[in-house]
DNA sequence: AAGTAGACTTGTTTCC
DNA sequence: CCTTAACAAGTCTACT
C-alpha cells in the first residue's frame, strides 16, 4: 500500500515520536522479514539509537547511534505501529477488521523502549523486511533509486531527460524506482489521468507537451497527497494516528463504473496491465 | 540492455 | 449461501 505520501507521512510521524529514543530490546517473531543475520540484527539494535528517520522513495531510513542504519521497506502491507500508554500511533497498510491488540498474530518485530512504548513492525503478506546497513552499504542501495520527487532535483530537464529512448509504457516507466522514485500504482494511475495519457501509451509516441503534464502531475499530486497524508483505505491511519485525507482526491484510483470526474461523459474502466489493475477515462485520457 | 512475466504470501472479494 | 478462483497499493529474479 504505502507510496511516497504514505512512506513520508509515516517517516515523519516516527522522526517526531521515537527520534532519540533508546532501544531496550528487539523480538523478532518471524526471522523472514529480517533479511540478513537475526543474530546480528538483535545485537547491533540492542541499546542503540534512533537518531533520526529519512527516506528514499519508498525506503525508510533509520540512522543509528552506532553509525549503522536500520532500513524499513513496508512494501503493500507492512504497518509500523507505536504505542505509548494507551496511544496508538500507527502507520501503513490496514484492513477492515484488523486486531487493533498488539501485538497481533501479524507482529513479526517488537522494538521495546525504556518509557515502555513499543513499535511493532506488522505485515499481512510478509512481503516487508527490515535489514541492518553499514554507510558504504546503504551507500549502494540508494544507487538503486531513480529522480526524488518534491525535491529541488525533481526538474522537467531531468524528467524529459528519462522518457529519451525508452520504448515500456507511460505508467510502467513512471512506477519505475530506477528512474523515478516512490510512485507506486495508485499515483502512477493518477499522474496518467491528470495528464490525460492513457496509463499503457508507448513512451515514444507522449508529446513534449504529454510529457511537461505529466511531470506537473508528479509535482501536482505528490505534493497534494503528502499534505493530505497519504490515502487511507479502509481504517489506515497515519503515524498520528489520523486517517490519511487524499481518497477523496482520488480521481480513477477504485472509481471503476463511476463517471469521469473531469469530462462528465465517461466511465471509469480498470484493466490489467503489467499484472496492475490499473485505471483510466476512455474519453478524456489518450 | 531493456522490458516484462512470474514469484513471493495471506487474507478478502467477487463471481458463479 | 457456500466454494473457489481471482485479486491486492511492491520489488526482485529470471527469461526473452
């Protein structure tokens, strides 16, 4: 589930709550979602710090005392939950009828702190990880990431730039870590439509101006969800613990059978591609 | 090299 | 209504 807007929404909710905090212990109940040593993961988390939360597209980065870093990936269902006293501060994927008890059958790490509040790392599909970095580590696993929306490196020269030469479709490369980081599905579905491009339009055949509506539509609706943040389905809420505000922004994303909310005249169809449903108005996007 | 299908996993939804 | 197959917001791997 998460995106860029989610990721961030949370990344700020855990920099204002647990930045600074002491870790008293780590449980891990699932070895799988620790890539690497669990051994090693327990020993260097035990006693050190949480100096400070970034972000790399959808990549959580926690910086640590020891000069280690604890890198996050929620990927679709992952939630970081904190809970201090009886307040729950949550972040990520969520489902009707969750077991709002923690820890619940989907806690696979436990981080204890000295006040008593925990974090708990949930994930239905066990698709998430988290995974201990040296610098020169973490270093290359920001190689991976493409362009960072939001940010002053985000211009139309470098955005035009990417589209040169690629032949894959106008959603495939917008989802496309290596060249643009944190679009996911739903954004990529709603920069299509606010740029009026059909998701699976052949780059090649996107017009310069194509190509300018797409890049706002990064900016545009990246910049809007953040300040919404992020888009709750179903009972998500953000790291504090408000509902994110941006599906009512949602102009394709799940509005299959509705009618387009730009042109009045037509209806919103999902189909697959690339193994995406993905989202679009026959009428107004081409 | 670039592009894409398949796999990972578990719970919910949808269709017959 | 029950059963079952399809589907779900991400990314890595392996193949063409």
């Amino acid at each position: 589930m998460p995106e860029l807007p989610e990721v961030e929404t949370i990344r700020r909710g855990l920099d204002n709550q647990i930045a600074g905090l002491r870790i008293k212990s780590v449980q891990v109940k699932k070895a799988r979602l620790v890539k690497g040593s669990v051994k090693k993961f327990i020993a260097v988390l035990t006693g050190n710090v949480f100096l400070k939360f970034n972000r790399r597209g959808k990549l959580l980065i926690a910086a640590l005392k020891s000069g280690q870093f604890l890198l996050i990936h929620l990927k679709m269902t992952g939630q970081l939950i904190y809970q201090h006293g009886r307040q729950l501060i949550a972040g990520g994927h969520s489902f009707v009828g969750m077991d709002w008890r923690l820890p619940n059958r989907h806690t696979h790490i436990i981080f204890s702190f000295r006040n008593g509040s925990r974090l708990f790392f949930n994930d239905l599909r066990q698709f998430g990880y988290m995974k201990i970095v040296s610098k020169i580590e973490l270093e290359k696993e920001l190689k991976k990431f493409g362009i960072e929306p939001l940010t002053a490196g985000f211009s139309l020269k470098n955005f035009v730039e990417i589209f040169a030469n690629k032949k894959t479709s106008a959603k495939a490369l917008l989802m496309n870590q290596k060249f643009i980081a944190g679009l996911g599905n739903i954004y990529a579905d709603e920069v299509c439509f606010y740029a009026k491009v059909k998701p699976s339009r052949r780059v090649p055949s996107l017009t310069e101006g194509e190509i300018k509506k797409l890049y706002q539509g990064c900016r545009v609706i990246l910049a809007k969800a953040v300040k919404a943040r992020g888009t709750t389905f179903s009972d998500y809420v953000d790291a504090d613990g408000r509902q994110g505000g941006f599906i009512k922004f949602l102009k394709v994303y799940g509005r299959k059978g509705e009618k387009c909310r730009r042109c009045r005249r037509g209806v919103i169809v999902k189909i697959k591609q690339g193994g995406r449903g993905t989202h679009f108005c026959p009428q107004c996007q081409q």
